[in-house]
C-alpha cells in the first residue's frame, strides 16, 4: 500500500472506532426519541403516520405491542425503514459534537501525486473521512496501479481541472463544481490537466 492511497488515511481514522455490539432496542422509547428529535407532538407523529393519537401514546408507553401494518405506517411517517425502528443510536454516542477546521489548518499528509489535508481530524468515532486534496499527478502512470479501498466516496473539484479514471468507466474530465459519487472498490486514480495543481474535496464513508 504506498502511501498515496486513501487506504492509509481511512485506517488512520479506524484506529478510534468501536466494535461494540448495541443492546436490544426498546421500540417504545426508540419511536420516542425519533419523534422528539423532529421535534413532533403525539398528535403531528399520529397525524404523520396515520395512526390514533392513543395508538402511539400506548406504543410509546410499552402498552402495547403494534402489528406490522402499524409498524409500516410509523416507519413511513417517520421516514426512515421498519428495520431502522429497531436500530438503536451506538453505543457511547455523543450527540451534538462539532469541528471546526479553519482554512490551512487541517492535518496535513504530503504523498507523490497528493497533498492531502485532513478535516475535522479532532472528531473520533467518525462515519465520514473529509479531506482536501491537491492533486500533483499529471499522468496515471505516477501511480502504483489503481487505488481500492473500502466504502463510497464523493469528489468535489474546488480548483482547476482533474481527469477522474475509474476501472469502469470511460475517463471524465471535471472543472470547479463538478462532482462525483462512486463505489470506492472500483480502481479509480485522479489526475490534473488543468497548467495549475487541482484541489477537489473528497469525502469517504468510513465502513
């Protein structure tokens, strides 16, 4: 793995995760939380999902156990997933945590064909990795073969001109404002063609 590939950034990151296994979730206080965090009376969660302002009050309160149909119309108000109903928030979590990382001031990371700069490199525990990246290569054979890696990723170009090449796909060429949002398994390298090194913004999930 040289040292150009996100993959060592992304194992950086890992290093603070958890693998803690979440205890069982109480549905009544998990469709509570949910509705609180909308900021939802019983009556506009009722009224979203179809259901009696005393059906939700019950389920709520543990008085009584819903039947699927009205677990579908909860979920469908809530706007989430029935399995999502009873996936409890991690364990530790701490909700409400911020970074903020003033221009040229992230952790840098200097590679051959990047100058990575890492944000919000203050935060643990993170289901994110958001970089800045100034891209020096001008040809693909400045690489060591393709860059794998777990995940998906969304590329952003700030400055400049890049040439995204993926394993795929038919070489892109992307200017200032344009984005990309691919499965970051596939060999994919990223190139400038603009006469000035490019600066795109690369945000990959942390799986």
């Amino acid at each position: 793995m040289s040292d150009s590939d996100p993959r060592t950034l992304i194992k950086i990151a890992r290093e603070n995760g958890s693998t803690e296994q979440a205890a069982p979730v109480d549905l009544g206080q998990r469709v509570r939380e949910l509705r609180k965090a909308r900021a939802w009376t019983l009556e506009q969660a009722a009224s979203q999902a179809g259901l009696a302002r005393s059906t939700l009050s019950k389920i709520e309160n543990g008085q009584m156990s819903p039947t699927y149909d009205a677990l579908k119309k909860l979920a469908t108000g809530l706007e989430i997933t029935v399995p999502q109903l009873f996936t409890p928030p991690r364990a530790g979590q701490v909700n409400g945590r911020m970074a903020v990382t003033k221009s040229g001031q992230g952790t840098a990371q200097a590679t051959v064909t990047y100058e990575h700069e890492l944000l919000a490199d203050t935060l643990t525990k993170k289901q994110m990795l958001p970089y800045r990246a100034r891209v020096r290569a001008r040809t693909m054979e400045e690489f060591d073969g393709w860059v794998r890696h777990d995940g998906e990723e969304f590329l952003y170009v700030l400055t400049g001109v890049v040439r995204l090449y993926t394993e795929f796909y038919e070489p892109v060429e992307m200017r200032r404002g344009d984005s990309a949002y691919y499965d970051a398994a596939m060999g994919h390298n990223v190139v400038s063609v603009s006469a000035e090194d490019a600066n795109i913004l690369w945000v990959t999930s942390l799986v």
